[in-house]
C-alpha cells in the first residue's frame, strides 16, 4: 500500500502535468492574495483537463478550503456582512445539488463545459460590462442559489458573485474583503458533499498535498503586492490568464 502511493506520488512529480499544475497553482496563489479570488476560477479547468474533474474539482475544493484559513480572519471586520451572509447562505443549500451534477455528469462535457464557462466570463470581463442595479436580499439570495450549484458541480463560485458584487459603490479593500469572506465560508462547507460522495480518495489527498505548499507560499506573496502593484495591471492580467485558461480546458 505505501510503496503504491509513494509510486504514484513519484509519477505526479515527474510527470508534464506536474509542471503546468504548479505553475498554474503559483498563479492562482498571486491571484488570490492579491484579489481576495482566482483559485477556483483559474485552477478548476486545469486541474480538471490534466486529471479529470472528479479529481480536479475535489483537489480545487481542498486547496480553496486551507487559503481561505489564512486569508478569512483578516477580512471579516471590514467585509460588508449585511449583503454577503445571505449569499453565503443560499449557497451552501446549493451546494449538495451542484456536487450531484459533478458526480453525475460525463467528465468530458463537464470538463468543456468549464472552459465555456470560464471562456465567456473572461470575455465578459474583458468587454467592461457591469450589473449596475440594486442589490436587494431576493437579489443577493438568487446569486447566492447561481454560486452555489456552480461551486457543487465545478468548484467554481465566482463570476456571478464577481460581477454582481462590481456594482457596489464600496472601495477596493471592501470589495476585496467581500469576495474573501465569501469564499471562505463556502469554501469550508464545499468540502462536505466530495467527501460525503466519496470523492476525496488517495489520490486527491497526494495531489492536494504536492500542489498545497506551491499555493500557500503564492497567496502571501500576492497580498503584498495588492499594496504595491497598481490594480490595473493586474486587471489585465488576470483577464488574459481567465481566457487562456478557458481555452486549454476547451481544447485540452
């Protein structure tokens, strides 16, 4: 049993996907502590092209889970709760119905279906447009039902939150600690459905724990520069990363 799990965690690290993986993981690691978001969004289509999305997905969950550990105490004085816990909320019901669809759901289309998804917010981005209605709780409630289900299926919850919550008028630092809150709590309930279904296996755990010291070494790194590095750079950035990232899953 241990000579077959140090083979395969030998293989993981020999191997190409190794690379991209903890290449992509260093990114997504800048991205988060710079942002508050960009782990799921970014890793979750390549992880899930490189090792499937039964695999992928549940690791994405794991690593979301232990950076938001370190990023959650330091936001959730300046977050604006009122808006944020309703959202939370709705989204940690979703989550079951999401993970049945990930447990269900051909992992080919799945996996293209991700790289659509991440594709088409990326563009979306990128094209300036934003919601610039009002945010009332039924509102605030049915995002939270949208984050919820995508978060279940592909370990992904941001876009539609991301976009929504653009259309505050809060500062840079309060958007930051919103996302960041968010996150967090739905980063700790994501975990229970994978491991619930049976997902979370040894081979999850290896990936995790390899690709795990790449992502927390990134996301201090990343906070620094939220200080230093003006934010649109950044912005730039980040869209080119989403659009690459959504083709390689497309195409993988």
């Amino acid at each position: 049993m241990l000579d077959s799990l140090l083979q395969e965690a030998l293989g993981l690290l020999l191997s190409w996907r190794f690379v991209v993986a903890a290449l992509a993981t260093a990114i997504a690691g800048l991205m988060r502590g710079y942002s508050g978001f960009g782990t799921a969004i970014l890793l979750a289509p390549v992880y899930s092209t490189l090792w499937s999305p039964r695999v992928g997905v549940p690791v994405v969950l794991l690593m979301e889970l232990f950076v938001s550990a370190y990023l959650l105490p330091r936001s959730f004085g300046e977050a604006n709760k009122k808006l944020i816990l309703p959202i939370c909320a709705a989204a940690v019901l979703m989550l079951p119905l999401g993970s049945i669809i990930l447990l269900q759901a051909d992992g080919g289309t799945l996996r293209r279906a991700i790289g659509i998804f991440v594709l088409l917010f990326g563009m979306l981005m990128m094209s300036g447009w934003r919601y610039h209605g009002t945010r009332p709780l039924p509102l605030n409630i049915a995002i939270g039902v949208v984050a919820g289900l995508l978060k279940g299926a592909t370990g992904m919850s941001g876009p539609p939150v991301i976009l929504y919550l653009l259309a505050g008028k809060e500062e840079a630092r309060q958007h930051r600690a919103n996302l960041i809150l968010f996150f967090g709590v739905l980063g700790v309930a994501s975990i229970v459905p994978p491991l619930w279904g049976g997902l979370i296996g040894i081979s999850t755990l290896i990936m995790t724990a390899v690709m795990l010291p790449v992502m927390l070494v990134s996301v201090p790194v990343g906070a620094r520069l939220f200080h230093v590095i003006p934010q649109r750079w950044y912005r730039r950035f980040a869209l080119i990363l989403l659009i690459a990232t959504g083709g390689f899953a497309l195409l993988g």
